[in-house]
C-alpha cells in the first residue's frame, strides 16, 4: 500500500527522495530512510524512472517519476481500493 502512495505522490510530476519523505514521513513511512528502498524496488519493477539533476541547493539530486506501467499499477490498485475503502468505512458507522 505505502508503494502505491509513493506512486500517487508522483502523478502530479517528478520528484526527488526528500520531497516524497516528507509527504508520507510520520502516517505512512517511519523514517525518510524507509522510502529509498522501496523507491529502489519500484524502479526495478519499471513503475518509476530516476534521473539525476543538477541542484542549486547541494549536490545532484535524483528524481523519480511516474511511467506508463506505474500509472497502471496505480489504476489498478484504485480499482481494488475505492470499494474496500467504502465497505471499510460502511462497516464502521454500521455500528454507531
């Protein structure tokens, strides 16, 4: 699931490491050092590419973005967790 949201974080364009970290740092990774390898397993699936760039700010820094099987990785888990998501949510105010 924390793949998929590190995919969603990237269909509004490419990022570097430290941008997606401090999105999801503290609800959904536990520390920015969780997110590399995940990124490294996602590149090697072919749902993200990675490019290095210049940086004004500090050394080059490398940048992830979204590819076309990512993007239908991403649909596809949408697909699966909008329904969960409601029956989840149907099922807790059931109760009230």
């Amino acid at each position: 699931m924390v793949e998929h949201c590190i995919l969603a974080s990237l269909r509004a364009g490419e990022r570097y490491g430290f941008e997606i970290a401090r999105d999801l740092e503290g609800t959904l990774l536990a520390s920015a050092g969780t997110l590399y390898p995940l990124l490294s397993r996602l590149r090697k699936g072919g749902l993200v590419a990675s490019s290095w760039q210049e940086s004004t700010e500090g050394p080059p820094r490398r940048y992830y973005s979204l590819t076309a099987d990512g993007e239908a990785a991403l649909q596809a888990f949408e697909s699966a967790w909008i329904p969960f998501r409601d029956a989840v949510d149907s099922a807790l105010l059931e109760g009230k």
